[in-house]
C-alpha cells in the first residue's frame, strides 16, 4: 500500500519551505518515525519522517525545491522490502548514478553510469546532492572541511574544494565564492532592516557589579545542581531580574500595533541562541512565575533543541523582550537591534575584573556592561534609564530578587 509523505502544516507566518536534504533515496528501506526530508523554513529545519514502514518509493521534489503547506514531495512503499541483492550486484558506478544532481527534475533511477571514478565508502555519509557532486569531481569527503549543520559537507563544500584545487592547495590565489542565503538567514536579513527602518532605536548602557552573585554561584551553585539537575548560571539571574524590572516598567514590554501600545502583563522572554544557521530566540514564557532551576532547565532544553535542529516553530513564536549575551564570545560592549513587535532587548557582556571605587577604596571587582537598545516611539529615555537601574540594583542584590523587590 503506497503512502503519502506531505509537508506538515505550516502556520500563517511561514508561507513555503525549501527541500534541504534528503535523507534517503529511491529504493531505500525506511523505518518508521526515521526522518527521511528535512525542510528549511524561514525560522527552522523541521525533519518530515516516515509514518510507516517500508520503501521510498517516488520522490516529487530535489533538494532545493520550494515547497508548500501539505504538498506531497514522496511515496513510501509501506510492507515493502529494499532489493537489496539486486543494488549489491550493481557496480559502484552505477549506485553513484541512482542519485541526482541537486536542481534536477523529480528524481527517476538511472540505468547508466558515469565515467566517474567510484565513490569513496567515506562519501557514502554524504547528502544526496553533495555525493552525487563528489563522486562526479572525484573527490573524498573526508578530506573537505564541512560548514554544514553538525559540520556536514555540503555541495557547496565539495564544489569549494574541487574549484581550489583542495584545501590548502591554493598557494598565492585569490579565492572568492558566492553562496545564496539560506532561507533563515534572509529572514534575519528582511527582519533586520524591518526593525532599523521602522523602530527610532536607542541604547542606553550602564554597568554592573556581579561579585555578589558570583559569590552566590559560588556557595550555593553545587547544592543548587544536587537539588535540581541543572547547572546554576548567569542567565536566570538575567532573566529573572529583566521578569521582575517589566513587571515594574511595563511600557518596556509594550509593542506598537499600528496607532496603538500593547501593554503586556506578562514576561515571555526571547533567549538569543547562536546556531550554524544563525541567531535564532526561543521563547520563555511567563518568566514571572518561574523559579531559577526552572529557566535554567528550560534554556539548556532550548540550547540543546538549537544544536541539533530541533526546534519547533512554536518554540520561536511570540516573545515580549529578548536578552541576548555576546560576552559568551568576548564582546565587551555592543548596540544590540531590538526584535520586532518587541519594543526592547537587553544585552549582556563579558566580565572583566576592574577597578572601581567601593566604600571609599579602589577595589577589584567582576564588571559587565549592559545595554538596552530600545523603540523610542513609546519607550522614553527616563523609562529605559530607570529600567536598567532595575536591573543593576537587583544583580548587585541578589536577595533582592528573593524578596520580589
């Protein structure tokens, strides 16, 4: 019995999606819940996996096709068995042939072969399109250097390679290479410009004395993963004090909705994550009533869904404020872009030891700079002044954040 392998539902916001790899090829035995497509939106990579098991059978659509909501891109045989004897006996040309260029018409097996050298048993790991590209180039994968998803090697990777000559072969040239922007990072491209052209953005900075909750870490950090699995850091004390300062300066949670303000009484959060891809910010929602082992659960939840591709549209959606944290990389101060409807983001810092004057002596002490860039059309400068001193008097405080003050 032949089933219908569909694109899933997509919603309102997300119109199509591009084919990015297959997994599998015609004839292939596939499992059930094994992922066969993955599928790139604007936001991020959904796996389409088989309903049931069997063979693929037909596959409507190459990787970079763009697809819509419920199209049919492949047929699984389900029952059936791969002619596994029959693909032995094929010489390796041949099964190199079976699998065709990217940008090709819907995919038909070949019966010829190339006049390729065969393909390497390392290239075998090889998407679809990038194997066919390396068996046809001659070229083992295991000698490119992969700037996929995990460091897989891409197409693009194999064509690099075979245009120099092999990395690192390409003494005193002058090597250029133009990419298309993936899907994502377009949209974070389109969303960028969106915000510096609609929003009259502002930063304001100020700076923050960590040592208490260093020292808090310190004491308290092994009994706190003891009592709760889950690592005690920085960004639930963030998130936690930026909970409590929109609870108390809601205009910074507002957004613009056209002639109207939006006033939320809720902190759903945006957490900026860095992946191969791009930035993306999974949502904490009502971070106002979650305790700390909470947030940090859930960002090392949506930290590990980011690494391996797997977070869902839903986990993007909404979100009233962002605090995004370039000091993971070494920033010491930046201007962060404030992600619309939201009318405001925080950034954090590096730490730097510092002199400062305390109590009438200079002293040595953890510092970070924070910035809160922010939409000047609601939010007045004395509204996002007040609201980083929030954040300053309840870091260099922490008990305040215990008693809600």
């Amino acid at each position: 019995m032949s089933t219908e392998i569909k694109v899933p539902v997509l919603p309102e916001s997300v119109s199509d999606a591009t084919i990015a790899t297959w997994h599998k090829k015609v004839g292939d035995a596939v499992k059930r819940d094994e992922n066969l497509v993955d599928l790139e939106t604007d936001k991020v990579v959904l796996e389409v996996p088989s309903p049931v098991d069997g063979v693929l059978k037909e596959i409507k659509f190459e990787e970079g096709a763009t697809v819509t909501s419920s199209q049919l891109i492949a047929i699984v045989e389900a029952g059936a068995a791969a002619s596994a004897p029959a693909a032995e006996a094929a010489p390796a040309a041949a099964k190199v042939d079976a699998t065709p260029a990217a940008g090709a018409q819907p995919i038909t097996p070949k019966a010829e072969a190339p006049k390729a050298a065969a393909a390497p048993t390392s290239n075998d790991q090889l998407p679809p399109g990038a194997r066919f590209t390396a068996n046809k180039e001659g070229i083992d994968a295991s000698q490119v250097e992969g700037t996929g998803r995990k460091g897989a090697v891409t197409k693009e990777d194999i064509l690099n390679y075979a245009k120099n000559g092999g990395v690192g072969n390409a003494a005193g040239a002058r090597p250029e290479e133009r990419v298309p922007m993936t899907r994502m990072r377009a949209r974070i491209a389109e969303r960028l410009m969106q915000s510096k052209n609609s929003i009259a953005m502002l930063t304001s900075f100020n700076e923050v004395n960590l040592g208490k909750v260093m020292a808090m870490r310190k004491e308290l950090g092994e009994s706190f993963e003891k009592a709760n699995g889950v690592k005690l850091g920085f960004m639930s004390f963030f998130a936690k004090a930026a909970a409590n300062a929109l609870q108390r300066h809601p205009v910074v949670n507002a957004s613009v909705d056209g002639n109207d303000v939006v006033y939320h009484g809720y902190a759903d959060i945006s957490i900026a994550v860095s992946t191969e891809k791009g930035l993306v910010t999974p949502v904490l929602r009502n971070v106002e009533r979650m305790g700390f082992a909470d947030v940090e659960k859930a960002i090392g939840d949506y930290a590990k869904k980011a690494r391996d591709g797997k977070l869902a549209l839903e986990d993007l959606q909404g979100g009233t404020f962002t605090i995004t944290n370039g000091g993971t990389f070494g920033s010491l101060m930046s201007t962060p872009i404030v992600n619309p409807p939201q009318s405001a983001i925080l950034g954090m810092h590096a730490i730097k030891e510092r002199a400062i004057v305390e109590n009438g002596a200079v002293v040595a002490a953890p510092m970070m700079y924070i910035a809160l860039s922010y939409d000047h059309r609601i939010i007045d400068g004395k509204d996002a002044v007040l609201f980083l001193v929030d954040i300053k008097n309840q870091l260099e405080n922490p008990h305040r954040m215990l008693l809600g003050m």
